[in-house]
C-alpha cells in the first residue's frame, strides 16, 4: 500500500483546509490475453474512488496463458504435498533464484507475463504520480500457474506481491477476485477480526458461476463459497479451453453451428458431468467485449436453461465492468489489509 500526502489530481475532492493524506491499494489482474488494474485511492477522511486500467497482452502473453492452462505444463511447485516434492523442486527453485539475482525472470513465462504488469504499472505511475510499492495480483485458475510464478512476476516489476487476508488457497483466482470487486460477502468490520467473523456466519453461501470470455479463451468456474478468498474450485467445478475464444468463430472448425455447440457445453459440462452439484444462485462474467455479444449472451442463457431445475428462475447475471471487475475486487482486497508471502 502506497501512502502520499498530495499526489497529483485525478484525487478525490477535499474541502477542509489542510491536505488529506491519501492511501492507495492496487491489484491486478492477468486476465487471458489481457491486464487490468484497479487503484482504489483512500483518503484520510474516508473519501474513496477508484480508477482503473488495461492493457492488451503480447502473442507470447496470449501464447503462455494457453500453455499454462494444460495439465501437460504442470510441475512441482510450493505449497508443496510431500517433503519430498519439496527436496525433488530445489534444483528448479534454485535456477529461478540465480536468474533474479541476475537481474533476469525468474523463468520464461515470469518474463512473458510480467510484461503487462509493467505495462500497467507504468500507466498508473503516468496517471496518478505514484510508484507502486505492493499489489494483490489475480488470475485465472490455470493448471500451471503457481504463487511463486505470481510472487517473482511482481518481483520483476519492482513490486512486492501481498496475498489478502483470510486467504485460504495459493492464489487469489478471478472468481474470487471477481466476487469482492462486486463486494458481495465483504465483512464492513474488517478491521476488527471477531466482528467480521460473527458477520461471515450470516453470510449465505454462493455458488457463484464465473464465465470468462475473450478473443482468445473460454473458462467456467462453479465456486462454491462463504467469503470472496475462500472459493472452493477444483478440477472437476472447472474448464479451461483457450481454443473457445471468440477469435476463433469465424474459422472454427466444424463451422460456426459447432463452435457455438462447444461454447455451451464448456459452460455446463462439469453441471451435466456431476448433476448433484448445487446449481450457481448467481452467475458472474468477465472478459473483454465479446462477453456482450448477442448470440454468446444466447448461448449461455441457453445452457442455464438446461442444467437448472425445471422450475427454478435463471440465476442473476453480473456483468458490471467486466474487463476490470477482478482487478477492482483485488485492490479491494488489498485496501483491507494483506500480507507478504516467504519468499521460495
């Protein structure tokens, strides 16, 4: 969190005499084949705004997120399973620590993706006069992207990397992020653990949909959860196809009638595979513009209609802001207070 006495304008408006002392909380977001960012600006009276950024990613961006998606690029990496996966990443561990004190990446994809937090770290620096000390960073939930990746993205950027509080998994995912950007299940008493507590027992549960969609990618998540840092993701709530996004209709293969077959059962595959999990009592989108086109809004109406219960309402759908939602609930989360993980 970066605190600077008069930073230069756009800032909140202040009427008192004196200068307030603003505060600011960033978090970003690496989204499929772009990022985004969200400066939430806190001033000493209380007064918030908040200002938000993007940038598109490379074809080496693009071309990392995909990879990364795959079972086949997964490999060991903390929180490790075993003391032995621990002993069995030291060589790995060891080669990224020499690289960044080099001055280098800590690997291939550390430098590939780091490049749209620079990007935007630059943006905000140009916009608002500041210099970025810590940021919480999200992301989609991909097979082969790790914290310490996270960790040494923002390291590379010159930026310590924080994970919110109560954060209960490696990493902060979109969903959540997603979620806390549309400050749903937000305690208001944050600052005072045993009042928050006492209020996240009133919180009803969500099962939260999160489709994602953008010209190069496709995901959908069914997060079960209590709080936006606690979403509960794995495989089988989960699909990641980055041969779905809406680039590729246009040539798809089987014609476009197909292409859009596979858009609606990539959104309710994992819903008809395991039928007895709860359906979604809300569903979120994120992604670019092509979450707003008409036959994509069909298709997903389409699916709901089928994997709900016959005579339940089609679930809300949020779609507020949706190339920088994650992002928004990321800085969020970094304005109530995060920690900096052990350094790998």
């Amino acid at each position: 969190m970066t605190t600077i006495s008069n930073p230069t304008p756009p800032v909140p408006q202040h009427s008192a005499d004196s200068d307030p002392v603003y505060t600011y909380s960033v978090g970003f977001h690496l989204a499929s084949s772009y990022g985004a960012a969200a400066v939430t600006i806190s001033s000493s009276d209380d007064i918030l705004e908040t200002h938000t950024f993007t940038t598109p990613g490379s074809e080496t961006y693009k071309d990392t997120m995909a990879r990364l998606s795959l079972h086949s690029s997964e490999h060991l990496a903390p929180p490790y399973d075993s003391m032995q996966d621990y002993f069995d990443d030291i060589p790995r561990v060891l080669a990224r620590r020499a690289l960044k004190k080099a001055g280098l990446p800590a690997s291939e994809d550390v430098g590939s993706l780091s490049t749209v937090i620079i990007s935007l770290r630059d943006q905000i620096h140009s916009a608002l006069n500041i210099s970025i000390t810590d940021a919480v960073i999200t992301s989609p939930h991909l097979h082969a992207l790790y914290q310490d990746d996270l960790y040494d993205i923002a390291q590379y950027a010159g930026i310590q990397y924080k994970r919110p509080k109560m954060l209960y998994q490696a990493i902060l995912w979109q969903t959540g992020a997603a979620c806390a950007g549309y400050n749903l299940n937000l305690c208001k008493n944050y600052s005072n653990n045993t009042a928050c507590y006492d209020e996240i027992r009133q919180f009803p549960d969500l099962n939260i949909l999160e489709v994602h969609y953008s010209t190069t990618a496709l995901t959908s998540t069914l997060a079960d959860m209590l709080i936006p840092t606690n979403a509960y993701e794995p495989d089988n709530r989960r699909v990641e196809d980055f041969t779905l996004g809406s680039e590729a209709r246009g040539n798809y293969k089987g014609g476009e009638e197909q292409y859009w077959a596979d858009v609606k059962t990539a959104i309710t595959k994992r819903m008809i595979q395991y039928p007895t999990m709860r359906k979604p009592n809300l569903v979120i989108l994120t992604g670019d513009d092509s979450v707003h086109d008409e036959k994509f809004r069909a298709v997903l109406k389409d699916g709901l209609r089928e994997i709900m219960d016959r005579h339940s309402e089609l679930p809300k759908i949020l779609d507020d802001d949706v190339m920088v939602i994650a992002a928004k609930g990321a800085a969020e989360l970094r304005r109530r207070g995060a920690e900096a993980p052990r350094e790998n």
